[in-house]
C-alpha cells in the first residue's frame, strides 16, 4: 500500500469475523465489487440492494467474508489479484 500512497483508513483484525451482514452493509455504499479468487475475477454492478451472487461472492467456504478487501471510492476488492490490484490502485 505504501507504493501506491494509499492511506489505510480501517483495519480489521483477523480475530474479528465479518460475516453475510457485514458483506450486505459495505456493499450498500458500493457501485462496483470485483472479486478475485486466483485467477479467476469476477465484477458485479451493485445498485441498491446486493445480490446473492455478489454477496456470496464475498464469503469463504466458512461464510466469512474473504480477504483483502479494500474500498477505493465506491469500488470493492475482494480477495487478492495482482493484475486486478494494480489496475484499480493506479
């Protein structure tokens, strides 16, 4: 993060669960979620209400929300894809 100049506004620690609630609520202020699991990336257009592909999208096999997930504006990242990270980090 530090390469990219990004400040890091929140840091949830590992102990702390966030789970299909916690998905619904950051995807309420989102217009776009990307998620990477590997190679394989997929893009949802949020608008009003989080669809349950999206959100499901969002959680681990455990129905813990995946990591990372970074919020740059209005765009969610979830999971981990170079490609995708330096695209949307600039």
């Amino acid at each position: 993060m530090e390469a990219h100049r990004i400040d890091i506004t929140e840091t949830v620690p590992a102990s702390r669960k966030l789970q299909e609630a916690d998905a619904r609520a950051l995807l309420a202020n989102a217009s776009t979620l990307i998620v990477a699991k590997g190679k394989q990336v997929s893009q949802f257009a949020v608008s009003g209400s989080a669809s349950a592909d999206a959100v499901g999208a969002m959680l681990g096999p455990t129905g813990n929300l995946r990591a990372p997930l970074l919020r740059v504006g209005t765009t969610l990242l979830v999971g981990f894809n170079e490609t995708v990270f330096a695209v949307a980090l600039g």
